[in-house]
C-alpha cells in the first residue's frame, strides 16, 4: 500500500516536472524566434536594404523588442531555475507567496492555451514556513490540473494565499463554465490528501469546485 | 488523342514554370505571438513574397472561408500550441477543407507524436522554431513548386502526386 502510494507520487512527480520543462522550452523558443526574427530584420535591412529601409524610429522599436525578449527569457529562467532548487533538500525553508508565484508563472501558459485565466491573490505578512516546497507545488498543480480540465475557455482560476489561525491558506478557485467533458486530472484526491498529511497539511473541497490547502506554521530551520 | 495530352501537359508545365517565377507567392502566417509573426512578415514580405498574418486558428479558417480557389495562399505557416483551436486542429481543417494549400508548422513545440500526427494529417513541413529565413524560404518554395505540380496534376487527370 506504502510502496504504491511512493510510486503514484513519483509518477506525479514526475509528470509535473515534464509538464513544467515542455511548457518552459516551448516559450523559451518562442522568445528566441523572437529575438531571432527582430534581429534577422536588421540584418535585411542593412544587406537587403532598398525601398523597405526603416527610419531610426522604427529600428530603435525593433532593439527595444529584442530587449524585451531578453527580459521576459530571463524571468522565465529565473523561475524555472529557483523551482529546480526547491528539490534540492526535502524541507527547507521558504515563502509561500514565493512558491506560488514561481508556480503560477511557470504553469500560466498551460491556462492561456485553454484561454482559462490565472489571477494571483497573494496575502501580505505571511511567514516563512518549514516544510517541502516541491511537494506543497506538486499538490497546488494537481488542483490547478484538475480545474483546468473541468472548466471551459474563457473560465477563471484564482490562486490565493492568506494567513489564517496558526496555518497559511493556498485556495484554489473556479469561476466560469464547467467544462462539457471533463477530463481527469493528473492525481487523485486520496492522493493529494496523503501527501498533504504527510507534511502535516490538510485539504478541504467546497461544492463549487474551490479547494484550499492549509498548512501549519512551522518555525523555520534557523529560527 | 496522346498528342493533346502532351501538348496539354506541356501548356501546364510552361504556365507552371511562369508562375514560379512570380515574385508574389502567397503565404498566410498564424501564430499567436503577435511579434513574431508581424516581423517574420516583414522579412518574407522583404523576399517578395505576399504575405498576410492572423494571430489564431479560428482567424485562419475565417480568412480561408469564402475566397476563390485563385486568392487562396500557396503555403500557410502554422504555429502548433495557440490557444482555443491548436495547429493540428487547424491542419485537419485545411487538409479538409482547402486542401489545395500547403502547410508548413513552425513550432517551439518539440513532441514527435505531434510530428507524426501532422505527418499522417498532410503537413507539408514541420520546423522548429528558431527557424533560419533561408531555411523558411526554401521550404515555402518548395511547398509553392509542389503545389503547381498537384495543380498541373489535377489537369491533365493525372493524381499520381496528390
């Protein structure tokens, strides 16, 4: 049973991983198809150059897109690199505003490819906690996964987190139109629950498809 | 009775050889990332080629809708993740529905079983993004030599290329 329970969290373990490398690789191109577009522009302009010249303003708004681009990658690595930490050690210490907006950013297109939209309702003042922040993330994408699979285009998902009596809440909830067919999410609620219990966290499900996690506060290491 | 049909093929394939040399192959860009798609249309545009650029799938397929088998573009270069209708979905109906124009996908997608599902869908090309603008070239020429031949085929009642 133990032994199962290990293998289907390695399996979403490593689903959510894949999932977050694809995604991320996907805009990574993108943002360098780009760069490689504004730049191979300026290239014509000069070799090719004839009736298609452009005035200073223009080549300037071309730099400035490269520029862009070049920004946008690089907060994408950021993220992509600090999540690839948090499994560095099985607990650590960390914000959970942090986390979740590493993840919201690293899982925000999977929702704009289903034109489902993802707004982040982040609390103030909520302490550091001690525990295992991939963990916590797996078990938020799993709830994301679900609501992006049962919600239709043009839905809402908001992700928020609150200080709440002695834990953090991280809720989860839908807003739109239920999907026709809803497909499965990637794990299931026993699952969830098992691995939220064994970080001492709970889950609580509300009839219009929210969920909140709670986690309770736990000294950091340090502290 | 062969006479006609040579001369026939021969009218096709000089008329083939005089529209290859147009300068106005037409292309229809479609991906969501409006940057991209607006300055790769500047460099194939900077190539003499006619291009327009929608920025998803259902705009593709209303721009296709309703014009004349002449307008249509030679060669349309489609993204493969785009929100609400995905590439492929957009491929199936082009294959459908225009089946005359040629498609390459341009993605930053690297999945084979996509590729392999356009494959088997009909997909002309499927590159992957960053794309050289030589490499993008060459393959819409390609695409526009193929589809005259197709053209030329369907005259003279010859479907071996289909």
């Amino acid at each position: 049973m133990e032994q199962n329970r290990e293998k289907d969290l390695r399996v979403a373990q490593t689903t959510f991983v894949g999932r977050i490398i694809a995604s991320f690789t996907h805009e990574l191109r993108n943002y360098l198809a780009i760069i490689g577009e504004s730049a191979g522009l300026q290239q014509d302009m000069i070799s090719l150059g004839g009736k298609s010249k452009l005035d200073a303003s223009e080549y300037l708004k071309f730099l400035k897109d490269i520029e862009a681009e070049v920004r946008r990658a690089l907060k994408l690595i950021t993220y992509l690199n600090r999540y690839a930490h948090r499994m560095d050690f099985e607990t650590s210490d960390f914000s959970v505003n942090e986390a979740m907006e590493e993840l919201a950013a690293l899982v925000s297109r999977l929702a704009y490819l289903k034109k489902i939209s993802l707004e982040r309702e982040f609390g103030p003042d909520i302490p550091i906690i001690h525990t295992s922040p991939a963990l916590i993330q797996l078990v938020v994408y799993c709830l994301f996964d679900q609501m992006l699979k049962s919600m239709s285009r043009n839905s809402t998902i908001t992700l928020k987190t609150e200080a709440v009596s002695g834990a953090v809440a991280i809720s989860l909830t839908p807003r739109g139109t239920p999907a026709e067919a809803a497909e499965e999410g990637m794990c299931s609620g026993t699952e969830l629950e098992q691995v939220l219990q064994s970080i001492g966290g709970t889950m609580t499900r509300q009839s219009d498809g929210a969920a909140t996690v709670q986690l309770p506060f736990t000294k950091p290491a340090g502290g | 009775m062969a006479a006609t049909r040579v001369h026939q093929r021969l009218a096709e394939r000089r008329q083939s050889e005089s529209v290859s040399t147009r300068k106005d192959i037409k292309v229809l860009l479609v991906d969501d990332e409006q940057a991209f798609v607006d300055t790769l249309a500047m460099r194939l545009r900077m190539r003499n080629l006619e291009v327009d650029t929608v920025y998803d799938g259902s705009q593709a397929l209303a721009f296709l809708m309703d014009l004349p088998v002449e307008d249509e573009p030679d060669a349309m270069v489609l993204d493969l993740k785009m929100p609400d209708m995905s590439g492929l979905e957009v491929l199936r109906r082009v294959k459908k529905y225009y089946p005359r124009v040629e498609v390459i996908m341009l993605t930053g997608h690297g999945s084979d079983s996509d590729a392999d599902e356009a494959q088997r869908v009909g997909v002309f090309d499927f590159l992957k993004k960053p794309v050289d603008i030589d490499t993008l070239m060459g393959r819409i020429r390609e695409a526009h030599r193929v589809k005259l031949e197709k053209a030329a085929a369907r005259v003279s009642g010859d479907d071996s290329t289909t």
